[in-house]
C-alpha cells in the first residue's frame, strides 16, 4: 500500500506545536506561496529575460540580479498586509521593513535572503530562499530595529526552499526538521522527508579550497585533517549556495564551511537571515552551527547586516573545527 498523500497545510495543522498553531502556520502558507511564484520564475528565467543584472547594488555593495529583485519583492509583497508581520528584514534592503500603517500588524519577525547563492542563477545552478521568524518582543509596538536585531536562540521557525531539479520547502518549528516537495502538476508541496536528521556517518565537506591560503593556520589544519588518514576521509562538494550546500550535508551527513579570510576577516555570510536560521535548522536536525570559536545561536547582531564565519552541518565535524581553530589561537 502506497504511503498517504500529506500537503504542507495538512502537515502543519496536524503536527505543528501549539504555540505554532494560527498566524504562524498561516505565515508558513504565505512564505510556500511566494516559493511557489518565485519557482516558477527561476524555471522560466531565460525565457522572461530575468537572467542577468538589474543595474542597481544591494545594501552588501553587490550587484543585484534581476531575479534577485524579484525574490524580495514577491516576499515583502505577500507578507506586508497579512496582519501576520510587524516587521520584516532583507538581504536586499538598507533597514529594516516597517508594516504600511494602512494594514494591521502581527506578532511576528521575518528575516530573509531571498535568493541565497543568486551568484550562480545564470549557469543554473540550485539556489534557495532562506527565512528566520522572531516573536515581537512587544505586541502593542508596531515593531521596531529591536525586534529585529535578535539572537538564532530567540526564533521561533526558520527554514528554506531550494530551486533546484525540484522545489523543495524544508522548516522547523522547534519540533523537528520537515521537507516538502513541490509537485508543479498539482501546484502543492507534499511531504517527503519527515524528522530530518544529519546520519551518523558524514560523507562530504562543503569549503571553497581555492580560497585555502587565505584562511587562518587552525581552518587550514582542519581542512588538511578532514582528507588525512587520520581524519574522516571526506569527499569534497563545494557549490557556493548555503542552502544546497547545506541541503545536501543534511540529507548525508557532512559540513559546510565559511571561514574568514585575510580581505574578508568576518567571512561573507550574514549573521541574521542567513548563519542564525540555518544553525538553527541544524541544531533541531542533531546538527551544529559555529563562527569557529561560540554557537552561531548565541551570537546577537549588533547591526542588520553582520557577517560572520560559518562552520555548520554534523555536530561532531564542527565541534572538531572548534578545537583546530581554539588549538591554534592559543599559541
């Protein structure tokens, strides 16, 4: 007998925690609408003429794509006038977004990378959306930079949708890691992963090697151990998107890593939307995420658009990155 057909919204209304039950649930519909439109488009990009750049620079001074654009538009507009939100963060803007005083504010904080790994949408390959949800720190305020600015140990849910051979949506809400796939003949995503878990036994690290001579001494000794006979033998994949970076060392065991460099000391990946809501993935997955010295969990941004030095994936793997990096600064 074939298993039963499961929809993200039977899912979630069935399985969600309590305290995750009404607005959030429904803001889990929202966010797999936008993934849904922002799907379609990468599929059809060339097609569109949305390949390529817009001519315009995000707040990080990198030249914005036109899906880029694209992606943050669809996700601030279907999450602006829920009533679910009182404040939203974007890779793609300056400060954070206030609620229009025309529509009711919500309870809740979203942060976002709308497109995660965009560099690589023109050879297309696989991208991702990654999303972080806070409670406002007080439902009388409208919401505030202090509602944003908030460590990974205060969210609630995160999550992300990857844009690859298919869609997939992949979130927790403290009780689990779950993945939905996308079926575009049906328009719905359907559970194909449930109580997702790193295996004990990792298979591959995820470093960007040509950037090797540019890492501290403890990063570089780690790598070397993670090939040596004395080390686990890894294989390496190295795509350059978090989120199937990520996705791949979830579903087989292994790490993905971010280090600072000599011209980039505090690495490239933001703190906020991007390190907090995938360490927080990890860590309900049996996984781990570190700057290399400290949870990414207990770390709170000083500023919207911190960077910072990721090590994230199998909790033993970066607790050994830990011990190479706190070995090697201490002599």
């Amino acid at each position: 007998m074939s298993s039963p057909m499961i929809t993200i919204e039977r899912f979630l209304l069935s399985q969600q925690p309590e305290y995750a039950k009404g607005d959030l649930t429904t803001l889990f519909y929202d966010i797999a609408l936008a993934a849904k439109m922002i799907a379609t488009q990468t599929r059809r990009a060339a097609l569109l003429d949305t390949l390529g750049y817009e001519g315009t620079t995000n707040v990080q001074g990198e030249r914005q794509r036109k899906l880029d654009v694209y992606a943050d538009d669809v996700m601030f507009k279907m999450n602006d006038h829920t009533g679910r939100l009182c404040a939203m963060v974007s890779e793609e803007r300056e400060d954070w977004i206030q609620i229009p005083d025309n529509y009711s504010k919500g309870h809740y904080v979203m942060v976002y990378d709308p497109l995660d790994g965009s560099s690589n949408i023109d050879t297309n390959v696989t991208i991702g959306t990654i999303f972080g949800i806070f409670r406002t720190l007080d439902d009388k305020n409208r919401g505030g930079l202090e509602d944003c600015l908030r460590s990974g140990r205060e969210l609630v849910a995160a999550g992300y949708i990857i844009y690859g051979t298919s869609t997939m949506f992949v979130y927790s809400a403290g009780q689990g890691v779950h993945g939905f796939t996308l079926d575009p003949e049906i328009g719905e995503f359907l559970l194909t992963h449930e109580n997702m878990r790193f295996p004990e036994k990792p298979a591959y690290y995820s470093f960007n090697n040509g950037s090797y001579r540019n890492w501290d001494p403890g990063v570089q000794k780690y790598s070397d151990w993670l090939q040596s006979n004395e080390g686990p033998r890894l294989s390496q994949r190295y795509i350059g998107s978090l989120v199937a970076d990520f996705h791949r060392n979830l579903l087989y065991g292994g790490i993905y890593g971010y280090p600072g460099e000599v011209s980039l000391p505090n690495g490239k990946i933001r703190l906020l939307y991007e390190a907090g809501p995938m360490a927080f993935l990890a860590e309900h997955a049996g996984g781990y995420g570190s700057n290399g010295v400290e949870s990414l969990l207990d770390i709170k941004p000083a500023n919207l658009h911190q960077r910072t030095p990721v090590f994230i994936g199998s909790r033993e793997l970066v607790t050994r990155a830990e011990e190479f990096i706190r070995k090697e600064k201490s002599k």
